[in-house]
C-alpha cells in the first residue's frame, strides 16, 4: 500500500470532518458525542475508496471532498447505532468506550441521527460538481443505507442471531449490511467523473468484492485478533451466535475466499482505462489489515 497517499487523504478527510463538525453547529452535548464518534481515529477506508474511484475516472479531489464526509459520516452514525444495547450492545469501539457509553443512548442515537441528517446535507452543497454529480450521489447514498442496503443488512443479522445461515444467506446479508455503503463509496468517487457505462459496470463489481472482502476480514479478525488490536471486542460473533465465514469454511478458507474477491476486484478493475492503481490497493489493504 503506498502509504504516503493513504497518510494524505487520512490527513484530507480527517481536518475535513473536523471542520465539518466545528463550532458552526453549535456549542452542544449533542456535538461533542459527535465529535468523539467521528473524530477519534479509524481507518477512512471508505473515503479512501471514494478518492481513489474519482481519480480512476479523472476526476479531482477537490470534487471528491463531499462525497468522502459523507460517506465517513454515514459510517460513524452506524457504528454508532451498531454499538447499541438493541443491537449489538458493544461497550468498546476504536479502543475507547462506544458512544452511549461514554455519553448516554438518548445523546447516543441522537448523535448517530444528526450524523445522518449531516451527511446527505453536505453531500448536497454547490461545489465543483454538477448538479447531475450531486443528485448521482444523493440517490447512491440513500439507496446503499436503507431498506435495500445497510439497514436492512443489519436487520437480517440481528433476526439471525442463534441461527445457522446457508452460505449464500450470509453473502447476501453482507452485501448489504457491510457491502453496500462501500460500494457505494466507490462509485459516488466515480460520479464525481463521467465514466462509461462499462466503466461503471466494472467499478460496481470491484465495489462489491471488495466490500464482501472487507467482511471476510472482519470475521477472521474477531476470533483471530487481540481487543487491543481490534480496538473493539474480541470474540463478540460467538457471543452473539452469530454465522460468520470462519464459522460456515474454517479459517483457511475463509482467507482464500477474501483473496480470490480481492482477484475479481483486481480483474474488473483492469477493465478501465484510467489509473486504478490505489482501488486495487484499497481492495488487498482490506483483506491485510489487522484491524
């Protein structure tokens, strides 16, 4: 991974969000939980992804700032409500007490629902981008968070909790609960340009394995990983009853399968003409990493 643009685009969207969650909202116990959920470290792999899919079709970063916050934000708001005692109920995140511990579950959802309001508010601005740009993004957004996407996604996982899912039950429901916002991520990077339609084609596929890859990962790392690496709960799925990929393949072939999405991602990424070269690093960093 070349670290030197990971560090720059960390460094991009970091004092990004805190700017857009400065003292311009307010001076409020709602903003500093906040501000703690956002601002407390993580890995920015989703605006990450969004930098690296504008830059793959042309596109600038300048025109890539707002969808980058508000797929960040959008993220921050469900690990917020992820952590929640009717959901996940984790007391740990990025190291530090989750967000309703640490301030209340009122100040706790709350937080989690402004962060939401935020994120399609600034996704929203007048920019550099066109005004076909911004509703592109708008509706991509949306559609990754609700009732086809990440909400949903998380609703199947706690209806499955204690119970066995197929294999193909288990890809489906992360395709949404995990895939679908980085996905997402992708392809509102790509909307900042104006790809083809194969290039779009093919940006969808990588967006998707990558995501499924990332999922993988997170499995192999919460019955592999120290809490302290993790900076979240160790062994927490177990706990849960949850299915996981180690739990249906094994270990070893939970890795080879996050490897070979990793290929698929590679292959339909070697499809565009413009440089991909940071999309396919951010799809083998998602099956590297350790946290």
């Amino acid at each position: 991974m070349d670290q030197d643009w990971l560090e720059q685009i960390r460094a991009r969207i970091d004092q990004a969000l805190d700017d857009a969650l400065g003292q311009h909202l307010g001076d409020s116990r709602l903003l500093e939980a906040a501000r703690y959920s956002v601002l407390r470290g993580g890995k920015r792999l989703r605006p990450a992804l969004v930098y690296a899919a504008a830059a793959a079709v042309g596109a600038s970063r300048e025109a890539a700032d707002t969808a980058a916050i508000s797929v960040e934000l959008l993220h921050a708001y469900s690990l917020i409500h992820d952590d929640l005692p009717a959901m996940d109920d984790d007391a740990l995140r990025r190291g530090q007490p989750t967000t309703h511990i640490a301030f209340d579950e009122a100040t706790a959802i709350l937080a989690g629902d402004a962060l939401q309001a935020l994120a399609f508010s600034i996704l929203g601005e007048d920019d550099v981008r066109t005004d076909h740009m911004r509703v592109k993004q708008l509706r991509l957004l949306g559609e990754a968070v609700g009732f086809r996407g990440m909400a949903l996604g998380q609703a199947i996982d706690l209806e499955s909790e204690g119970k066995a899912l197929s294999l193909d039950a288990l890809k489906a429901m992360h395709a949404r609960k995990t895939g679908a916002l980085i996905t997402a991520s992708v392809l509102m990077g790509a909307a900042c340009g104006e790809p083809s339609d194969a290039d779009w084609t093919a940006l969808t596929e990588a967006g998707q394995a990558i995501g499924l890859a990332f999922q993988i990962q997170d499995d192999i790392l919460d019955e592999t990983a120290s809490t302290e690496t993790l900076g979240k709960t160790q062994g927490r799925d177990q706990v849960l009853g949850k299915s996981t990929f180690p739990s249906l393949l094994g270990l070893k072939a939970s890795e080879k399968e996050a490897y070979a999405l990793v290929e698929i991602a590679h292959k339909a990424l070697a499809r565009l003409a413009g440089d991909t070269t940071m999309l396919e690093q951010l799809a083998r960093l998602s099956v590297e990493r350790t946290n």
